[in-house]
C-alpha cells in the first residue's frame, strides 16, 4: 500500500471512529447470547439474498442453521468505513448476531478481527463462504484449534475461468484461473469440509485433489411453488435474470441479442425480451430496446416469472448451479438453457428439447416452446420432480451432515 492510500485509510477509519462515536454507536461483547453451538460464517458481503444467486443460497442455509438452534455470527469481508448496507437489519430481525463497526464499552473502535477475537473462544464451526475469504480468514478463525473449519466454494472458481478462457482466448483470464487453482487446492488441503454445489464442479474438483471423504455437495435451495398458474396462452414475451457483476451472465445476454434472438426475429417479429438483474453495464443497458428490455435490478421479480412464456439462460461458460434456473423451474416456467446452464439439474427426456449449445438450435428450442403449448406444459409439469434433490429437507440434511448434527433444538 502507498504512503498516499494508508493516509487515505487511516483519516477515513478516524473520521469513522468520530462518527460512531458521536452518534453513541456501541457494541457491548457481554450481553451476546450464544448457543450450545455457534457458526461463524464469514461472506464477501452482508448476503444480498434478492440479488445474486450465492447470497441467496448462504441466506437460506443461515435459516436452517437458526431453525436448527445454532447461533449465528455473520461478518461481511468489507473495509469497515464501507459497512453500510440495508440488509443488516434484516439478518438481526432474523436472530443473527451481525458485525457492524462500533465503539466497545471501554471505547475501544471495534474491527472486523477485533469482533473475531472476541466471539471466537464460542464458535464451534466457521463456515468461510467463497475461496478468497476462505483464504483471507482461515488463519485467523484457525487460532482457535477446536474450530471446525468449512470451506464452501459457492463454484469451482478455476473451473469457471478456464471455461471462459477457452470461450474467449484472453491470457489474462487463463492465469487468473491457475492462480484460482492454487488457492483453491490450498484450501482444501486446510479445510475440515469442503461444500461443493454441483457434483460436476466436485468430480473436476477431484482431478487436482483427492480426498473425496471431505467433500459434501450443497446445491441452492429451490421449492416448487404449488400455486395456481398461469396459462400459456395468457402469457407472453421470453425473460432473463442474472446479476451483471457476474461476467457470464453479460455474456450470456449478448450470445442472445447478437446470435439467438436475430434468428428468433427472422420466425416470429413479434416476440419480446425482459431482461432483469443488478448493476447493469453501460454495454447492458445499450441493448435496451422495444424488443429487448433491459430493466436492471427488479425488487420483484415474481410478475415476471409468472407472466413470460419461456425463460432463456444461453450461458457459454461458467460453474455451479444456477440459482436462475432453480427459480424459473420452482415458478414451473420452461427453461431453455446450454449444458453449463443446466448443470447440476437432472431434466431426464425433457432435456432434450430444453437444452441446446449452438445458437440455432437454441433458437429452434425458443420457437418449439413459444409456440407448442402441448410441449410447453410438458416442460412445465417436468419442473417438480427436477427440483427434487434442491428441496429444503434435502439441503436441510446435508447442511447438518456438514455439522455432524442431527439434532432439531441445540440452543440453550
């Protein structure tokens, strides 16, 4: 860090400090109440559960650890004068003791280590979301020896960049998928758990490290929606959703607008795009247009799920399971998708006319769906038994697999 940067820093954490201060901010260590068994679990961020589908997976299995009576502490890895955010407020209405920066009862500015140290004797199990934090903290969190140590991926970070690599070529990208590699194979070496959210990310993961016995797969978690649904008929226009932080959504939607849809046009003029997710690049909202919606982030999302007549995922590269499937199928809306977007789902015989890779046939499925009603509700009624294995009492027995628990009330 530059002389220039650690004065920045330093002036930005004092003038923090003064505010908090003034503002009576204080945290006091000694009226948490713990449980018989606490999990620290530590993300890149305060888990924006409506946003991107890793906040929301890590939400929902915080809500099985609270339902199962462990005490919960969640610290987001964010510079301490950046901790602003409206879903902490949520998490604490849920029952999770969250870090926020404060003044300690003997005055002390409370730091996100600071707050580590001082609950860390109680932690019984730190699940360390995402390679980087995992790296990041486990030095930390590993002072205490008893801690159980949970390494979860959310994908095969490696596996992710050098598909993009082999999508696009770019050296950049291929050396930072071999420095992914190392961290990620070290950090299995240090973990007591490693969660995996695909079988597929864990038998690639396999190739460069062995110890299989450690490994647990936690996919999202998706619940078909038994409600009364909407028509064919009665819906219309073709919907995506995807976070554009996340590179291969970006270049998911522009393989559709330059390679799928101009195909799409060529048969039926007529159909519309919606296409909704956060943080939108300038190139994203460029695109926006009569017939190809770009509407940014959407607080509900629901509508759209419920009125569009197919849902499209031309994803080109990538790894996991993708949240955006598993809820366009928990809504029963038919899903066209590339065998990297329909990893981790089983589609048995539907799949064949769901999943395609070349533009053309991804066109040709768009049209088949859009227009066929028989095969339409075909795929639609295919949505449950495919979203079987992600239901809550499946991932709720993996997650306490993970804990070596089975009990349904550990709090005191």
């Amino acid at each position: 860090m530059s002389i220039y940067k650690d004065l920045r820093l330093k002036y930005k954490i004092f003038q923090l400090k003064r505010s908090l201060t003034k503002a009576n901010k204080n945290f006091d260590f000694s009226k948490i109440v713990y449980s018989k068994k606490n999990v620290l679990v530590i993300d890149s961020i305060i888990p924006e559960f409506d946003k991107d589908s890793g906040s929301r997976r890590i939400y929902k299995i915080i809500n099985i650890l609270l339902n199962h009576g462990f005490g919960v502490f969640l610290v987001a890895d964010k510079k301490e004068y950046k901790y602003k955010t409206e879903y902490v407020a949520h998490y604490k209405q849920l029952g999770v003791v969250v870090y926020e920066p404060a003044i300690s009862e003997t005055g002390t500015f409370i730091t996100k280590e600071l707050f580590i140290d001082a609950i860390l004797p109680k932690m019984n199990y730190a699940w360390l979301h995402r390679a980087d934090v995992f790296k990041d903290y486990v030095d930390l969190v590993s002072k205490r020896k008893e801690i159980k140590l949970i390494y979860d991926m959310v994908d095969f970070h490696y596996l992710r960049l050098i598909r993009e690599w082999e999508n696009t070529k770019d050296t950049k990208t291929k050396n930072e998928a071999e420095k992914y590699l190392k961290t990620e194979v070290k950090n299995c070496q240090q973990a007591d758990k490693i969660i995996t959210i695909s079988n597929q990310d864990k038998d690639a993961l396999i190739e460069f490290y062995a110890e299989e016995e450690k490994m647990i797969t936690i996919g999202n978690v998706h619940q078909f929606l038994d409600v009364q649904k909407v028509p064919f008929n009665e819906r219309e226009g073709l919907f995506f959703v995807g976070g554009f932080s996340h590179k291969p959504n970006e270049d998911a939607i522009n393989f559709l607008y330059h390679d799928i849809m101009p195909l799409v046009w060529e048969k039926n003029k007529d159909i519309k795009v919606t296409i909704i997710g956060s943080y939108p690049t300038k190139e994203m909202l460029a695109l926006n247009s009569k017939r190809f919606s770009v509407l940014g982030f959407v607080e509900d999302i629901s509508t759209y799920f419920n009125s569009s007549r197919v849902f499209v995922a031309p994803l080109r590269y990538g790894a996991g399971v993708k949240g955006k499937i598993g809820q366009s199928l928990e809504y029963g809306l038919p899903v066209v998708t590339t065998p990297v977007g329909a990893e981790g789902f089983d589609f048995g015989e539907i799949g064949e006319i769901l999943i395609a890779t070349s533009a053309q046939d991804l066109a040709d499925n768009i049209l088949k769906l859009y227009e066929d009603e028989a095969l339409w509700l075909k795929a639609s009624l295919a949505s449950e038994e495919i979203l079987e294995p992600f239901s809550i009492n499946a991932i709720e027995k993996q997650v306490l697999n993970v804990l070596n628990c089975k009990s349904d009330n550990l709090a005191e």
